[in-house]
C-alpha cells in the first residue's frame, strides 16, 4: 500500500499544476473531501503529523490543497486558536497525476485507521470529552477508594488496635456483644463489615492478599482502558481526557467503559447530524 510519508509545518504553497483539467479535478475532490470525508482529514492529521484528537469546540480542519507531492491541510490546534496551522503531508512516492490522488487518499485513510487501532471503530470518531458517573457508578468508586485505603499494607496496621486500648477510646464502647478484643475496632470494621467478628477476622488475616487482587483487577481494567482509548477511541495517552477515562476504569471499572461507549456513539449522532 503506498503510503504517506512524515509530515511538518510549511507556509502554504499553491499547486504548480497550470492545467485546467488538473485544476477541475483538484476543487472537486477539495470540495468532496471536506464536505464528506472531514473524518479522513482529522486521521491525516492524527496518523501523519501525530496531531491529537481536536477539542470540543475547534473547527473542523479543511484540506486546502492537493499536488503531485502531498496534500496541505489548514486546521486550528485548539478552541482559541484564532491563527489556524497549515501542514503538509508528501506522498511517498509522489503521484504522477492528479488524477492519482484518490486512490492515494483512500490508502491513507485505510493506513492510518490501522495505524490507529479504529478497523473496529468504523465511524472513526475519537473521545474528547469524560463524563461523570451516576450514583451507582460513585458509590462503585468511593467503596474502592475506601478499600484499596484501608487495606493498604502499612496503612491497615493502623487499624489495628482493639476496643480496649485506652488509644482508641474515641469509638467508645463496641456494641457488639463479646467482641474479641484481639480484633481490630474501627469505624471501617464497625460499619463497613457489620460489625461481624468472623467477617473482621477472615479480612484482618487475608487483607494483604485481598488488596493485591482489588488493586491488580482494577489496574488491569485502567490497562484494558488505556487500549480502547488510544486504539480505538482516538485518545492521546497522558492526554486530559486519557487521565479521565482511565481514572474512572480504575475506580469504577465495567460502567466505565458503558459510558464511554455511550459518549462515543452520541457523538456518532452528533456527526451524522452536521452533515
């Protein structure tokens, strides 16, 4: 497959061609490609010159130019951006007509949705944006919070003290009935386990092992996020809207990931809509 080429920053030149025919042919596939393939010039743009996915709010890129040697896109780095920036993309090897352009078009697009990791994401549509999760979604996440804290080895220790220290007297009397006092007295083991000494006691003595395996899954739900958004979704890593997503996998997990979908297909409406 021929392929484009690296890419940078270049005044903008027009193209040399003097033929009318050429010339013809130039506006209109200038004119098809930004009024139908918008989606193409943004994978140019993302594959070629690794420019990141726009945010909301910036205009849409416009290609402004097709020569034998590459195409010139025209297009804003950001919402306030007054100045749009002008880069250019050669062709390797460069075309003989112009009449080659869309076939080389097509192979750019096609190369730089499988450089991208988006064949499974056809509408080619990229994240810009995180969303919160509802009430159920929070409650997920601040009890992960709250267990990876307190089981932290190290910072469990210091839930370690019994009801009838004299350092813990701030809990007062536990209610429960004989409770052993080798176990220990918390706000955590009074509420959050129940109050239960068989439940406080096989969480005491596993909680080491417990916390690797919550911190383990959860990580490897962030990692599995880390791979949909970038190959997928169309996210740069270590982007605002990466940290976002891939902090909610590691908190929230599986609903996650529902949202994301969600967001990635309004957006496939949003698309369809303004065209």
């Amino acid at each position: 497959m021929a392929s484009s080429g690296s890419s940078g920053s270049a005044p903008y030149m027009h193209s040399t061609s003097t033929s009318p025919t050429d010339d013809a042919l130039r506006t209109r596939i200038l004119n098809h490609m930004n009024a139908d393939h918008k989606d193409s010039i943004l994978l140019y743009l993302r594959h070629f010159s690794n420019i990141p996915p726009l945010s909301p709010g910036t205009p849409d890129p416009e290609l402004i130019d097709i020569s034998l040697a590459g195409i010139t896109i025209s297009h804003h780095l950001s919402p306030k951006a007054t100045t749009p920036a002008i880069t250019f993309i050669p062709f390797t090897p460069p075309i003989e007509s112009v009449s080659q352009s869309r076939a080389r078009l097509v192979a750019m697009t096609e190369e730089s949705q499988q450089a991208l990791g988006l064949t499974s994401n056809p509408e080619k549509v990229a994240l810009t944006r995180v969303t919160a999760p509802g009430v159920v979604g929070l409650t997920i996440s601040l009890l992960v919070l709250q267990t990876i804290v307190c089981f932290c080895p190290g910072i469990v220790d210091l839930y370690t003290l019994s009801h009838n220290d004299p350092h813990n007297s701030l809990l007062g009397p536990n209610p429960h009935p004989a409770y052993p006092a080798d176990l220990p007295d918390t706000l955590y083991t009074r509420y959050m386990m129940f109050n239960q000494p068989w439940l406080v006691r096989v969480i005491s003595a596993w909680r080491r092992v417990f916390w690797v395996l919550v911190v383990g899954i959860h990580l490897a739900e962030a990692v599995y996020m880390d791979r949909r958004l970038t190959r997928e979704w169309g996210v740069k890593r270590l982007s605002g809207v990466w940290m976002g997503w891939v902090g909610w996998a590691f908190m929230e997990g599986f609903g996650s990931f529902q949202r994301a979908s969600r967001v990635c297909k309004e957006e496939v409406e949003k698309g369809k809509k303004k065209h």
